[in-house]
C-alpha cells in the first residue's frame, strides 16, 4: 500500500504544534479568520493517535487554542468542520494541568461552574504549562513581587514516591515568584469506613500527598491527580492546580463522608466548587483558609 505523504503528516507526533501561516492549519479549521499578524499565539492539539497508524489522508488534529491576554478562543474539530467556544480570562477561577503515565491535561475552572477540559498526550507537559501560566497570568495578572520563592528541599517528604511533589512545586515556584509553602505532607492510607466486601473489591484507600504554597495573587496546590484512590496500583499521576485568589468567593469544610481522618475542604469562586482532600491534622486546612481574600465568606 502507497499514499502520497504531506507536510502535516510528516510533522505529526504527541506535540502541540505552533501554527504560524495558513498553510499550517489542518484542513478542518480552515474557514476559521485566524490573525497571523496578531501577538497571540495559535496552537494546534493531535489526535491521540500514533504516527504509524496515521494517514496523510486522515484529520491528523482535534483542537486549537488561541491563549490571549483576554480570552481564550477553543476550536474543536467536528467531522470536517469545527466548533468555536470563547473562555473570557475575567471569568477564570483556577487551572490546573498534570500527567498520568502517558495522558497529559489541562481543566480550566470557570465561575459559572463549567469546566473545560483539555486532554493530550503527555509529552506536551512543557506546552501544558505554558498554557496553563499563561491562562493564570491572564486571570489574575502576573506578579509584581521579585521575592525568591520558597525552596523545599528534595527530600522534604522523603525518598519514596512522594518527591515528586516536590520536584512538582520547585517547578512552578521556578515561574511563581514570592511562593510561600504552607503546608507539605506525605500521602497516607486513611481507614474508611465501608464493609470488608467492598474493600477487598476496591481495596485500601490511599489520600495524595500534597505540597501547598500561595502568594498575593494565587494559590499552588501540587498533589496526586485524584485526592482519594482506591487500588494497590501505585499512582504515577502529577497535579498542579493554581487557583486565582481574587476570584474565591467563599470556603466550606466538613469532614469526609466515609473516609477517617480526611477533611474536605471546597473553595467557591462564584458557582465553580474546587475541591481539596486533606489530612484533618495537618496544616493544609489552615493553609487553604490563610487564602482566602477578606471578602470570601467561611461555612464550616
């Protein structure tokens, strides 16, 4: 079997790509008035698909992203056209990006209480940050601060599997300057309060563990990609979440509803609920309320 073999194609792997001229844009987002003349950068996502079962012939490209200093305009392809939402920045309460194994992500918290999910290959991790900075930045402004940011040393929470936490928060105090870290603990197995039947179809429950820093403008939370897992299977995920501080409306916290020794803790920002599991004795609670802005409202 032959086909003729294109620029496109030949450049197609798990990167998101700049886009740059009209002869960069995948044939579906064509009709599109992108403005080459204009700062903004233009992205384009890959199919989550390899190479050698790929085609010239094929869409070789689901989404593009336009990250502007007042929006963010998502294209998403449709059979051979596309769709056209619009994320104004005013309106972004937290992001967050992360890995796990070999999926990468992006999901942006709206005020209205959307969320809008980005989901690549994990190999644009760097891309992801970028964009994920960037949309902060636009959000809640860049920092004004020329402090140094914390440093945590590696083994903070010691040698095992939890250095990436710290590896995780070195790397965003590295673009956040004047980070203070707040709270910084291991990852645990709470005992949950459920029958012998379920555990051993769930098994042991494991809470992440976390590294909490914030500054004027935001708050960094490094941690696993789900705060509570079920399995035995170890967790290779990586989560930093970054929320707008300004944009937070309000905090509640309870105790978790099955798991001991687990509190949660919901920030509001408008009708958007961010959700934190956090140990009840360590300092992430305090942390999480120390972030509030004086306007924010406490329901305990």
């Amino acid at each position: 079997m032959t086909f003729e073999r294109s620029a496109e194609w030949d450049a197609f792997g798990p990167w998101i790509l700049p886009v740059t001229s009209e002869e960069d844009v995948p044939r579906a987002f064509r009709g599109y008035p992108f403005a080459f003349d204009q700062p903004a950068r233009i992205l384009k996502v890959p199919r989550n698909v390899e190479q050698r079962d790929a085609s010239p012939g094929m869409h070789l490209y689901d989404q593009m992203l336009i990250p502007e200093q007042d929006r963010l305009t998502i294209l998403r392809r449709v059979d051979d056209g596309h769709t056209v939402s619009v994320v104004p920045s005013a309106t972004i309460a937290a992001v967050e990006f992360g890995t796990e194994l070999l999926q990468g992500w992006i999901a942006i918290h709206v005020d209205d209480g959307t969320r809008v999910d980005i989901v690549v290959n994990a190999a644009a991790r760097d891309t992801l940050a970028d964009i994920a900075h960037a949309l902060v930045e636009a959000a809640a402004g860049a920092e004004v601060s020329e402090a140094e940011s914390d440093r945590l040393p590696l083994d903070a929470l010691g040698t095992g599997d939890d250095v990436a936490f710290v590896n995780g928060y070195r790397s965003v105090s590295l673009r956040r300057p004047g980070l203070r870290v707040s709270a910084a603990y291991r990852g645990r197995r709470p005992r949950v309060a459920d029958g012998w039947v379920v555990r051993l179809r769930k098994g042991p429950a494991r809470l992440s563990g976390a590294v909490f820093a914030r500054n004027d403008r935001h708050l960094v939370s490094v941690s696993r990609r789900e705060w509570l897992k079920r399995g035995t299977a170890p967790d290779l995920s990586l989560r930093t979440l970054i929320v707008a501080r300004a944009r937070v409306t309000g905090i509640e916290v309870r105790e978790h509803g099955t798991a001991r020794g687990v509190t949660t803790v919901e920030l509001l920002a408008g009708a958007a609920r961010i959700e934190f599991l956090v140990p009840t004795d360590s300092d992430a609670v305090a942390a999480l309320r120390a972030s509030l802005p004086e306007t924010a409202t406490r329901a305990d």
